[in-house]
C-alpha cells in the first residue's frame, strides 16, 4: 500500500513564489496546496486538512502571524513555517512564541535547510499519529492486560514507549518494584520492529556472580565444573529481538 502524501499548503500573496515552491515540494514527494491570503488558506484548512503549513508575513488584510494564531488555536501540533521578506528578530521572536516551528527569510535559497525542516516536521508527524493510535489501543484494552492508564501522565509515558519503539537503541527503564517496568519493555518490543523476534528477559538480581556471565554470553561443554552441554547466552537468544536485563544494577561492576 503506497503512502499517503503529506499536504503541504503554501500561503502567499505572490503567484510566482507559490508556483515555484509548489513545484519544489512536489519534487520532494509532498501534495503542495496553495492559498493567496489568510481567508484562503482558512478555507483550504478546513476542507483540504493539510499536514504542514508555509506562509508569507506579511499579506494583505490578515498577516502570517494571525494567520499562524488562528491556525494554532485549531490545531496546535499543525507545523506552520513562516516566510518572509520583510523578516527581523524581533519578528522571529514573535513568530517561534506563537507556534511556528521555524522562520526563514525570502528568497528560500536555502532548500537543504527547508527539506530539513519538512522532514523533521513529518517525522513528528508520524510520532504523533502512532502516539494517538497508541493511546486509542490503550484506552479499549491497556498496553497489555497488566498495564492501563487513561491520564496525562499516564498518556505522555505512552507516547515515549511509541516512540522509543521505533528506534533501535538501548533503553534503561527506571521505577521502583511493582510499577511496571517489564510490562513496559515488552510493550516497546511489541510495537517494534523485532516484534517477531524473541523477548528474552532475565534477572540480574537472582543470578549468582559465579554464573551471570554464562548466562549473558553462554558457554561450551565442560567450560566449567557443571557445564555439561554447550548453552548459547541470553544475548544470542535475543538476536534480533529484545533482551531484558532487570535488576542490572546488581550485576558485577567487572561485566
């Protein structure tokens, strides 16, 4: 299934300037909209829905920035880009208090700099729409069966474990017994790209210092009084997957 494009609506009272960042976008993948003046781009808003907004200052009758106000009072997670001419820091200032996620300068000759800002934009984007997905899920049937929560606090910790999912890091989760750091892990594993693969969790704590380092990286036939068959770590039993070590804090300072 092809991905939808993200739209992206130009305001700007110059047909040139639309035309040609049209032109632009398109070439980067995205569904350009164009609007001449505030009352415009309200309508398009309203009917076309866009992802990401890119609006001159200043135009006749509403300028960017009350445009910018009127759209954040709408949508306050929409990026809105703000352009212009006519541009100062004080202007700036005012523009990034309102809500715009950046403020560049006419003639856009720096294209990097705005794919690199369209990009940052899309990948926030898609963060927010999975964190509400998430929260969607959560809210009829809990990360799992174990792990509920409707709140804000509650709603913010499950768009970190939607987020942190889809990177492959290492994550250290912290809390005290009992409030649900495994379930957390297994939560970020399920929403991952390892889904498929093993979980494999082990804990530190009830490891004896002698064995913990078998137990992490395995051991071959008769390395030691007892190893009586050779038996892969939990680190190649994870392979691809999620290793869990809880209670890491217990390990041996020497590993």
């Amino acid at each position: 299934m092809t991905a939808r494009k993200r739209k992206i609506l130009i305001v700007d009272d110059d047909p040139g300037i639309r035309a040609s960042l049209a032109v632009i976008l398109q070439s980067w993948g995205f569904e350009p909209l164009q609007a001449s003046n505030a009352p415009e781009a309200t309508a398009m808003v309203e009917r076309q829905d866009p992802d990401i907004v890119i609006s001159d200052v200043v135009m006749p009758e509403t300028s960017g920035l009350e445009l910018l106000s009127h759209l954040k009072s709408g949508d306050p997670h929409r990026p809105v880009l703000l352009i212009t001419a006519q541009g100062s820091i004080d202007m700036a200032v005012e523009a990034m208090k309102q809500g715009a996620r950046d403020f560049l300068t006419k003639p856009l000759t720096d294209l990097p700099k705005l794919k690199s800002l369209l990009d940052d934009a899309e990948r926030e984007i898609e963060l927010r729409r999975k964190a509400k997905r998430l929260t969607t899920r959560i809210e009829t049937e809990g990360v799992s069966s174990d792990f509920v929560g409707t709140s804000k606090a509650m709603r913010e910790v499950f768009a970190l474990i939607e987020g942190v999912a889809q990177r492959d890091v290492s994550v250290m989760i912290t809390g005290e017994s009992g409030t649900g750091k495994e379930v957390v892990a297994r939560s970020i594993h399920r929403l991952s790209r390892r889904e498929s693969k093993p979980f494999v969790a082990i804990n530190a704590a009830a490891i004896p210092e002698s064995l913990i380092e078998s137990e992490l990286f395995g051991h071959e036939r008769g390395a030691f009084t007892g190893a009586v068959a050779t038996r892969s770590g939990v680190f190649e039993q994870a392979n691809g997957g999620t290793l869990l070590i809880d209670e890491i804090a217990e390990m041996p300072m020497s590993l």
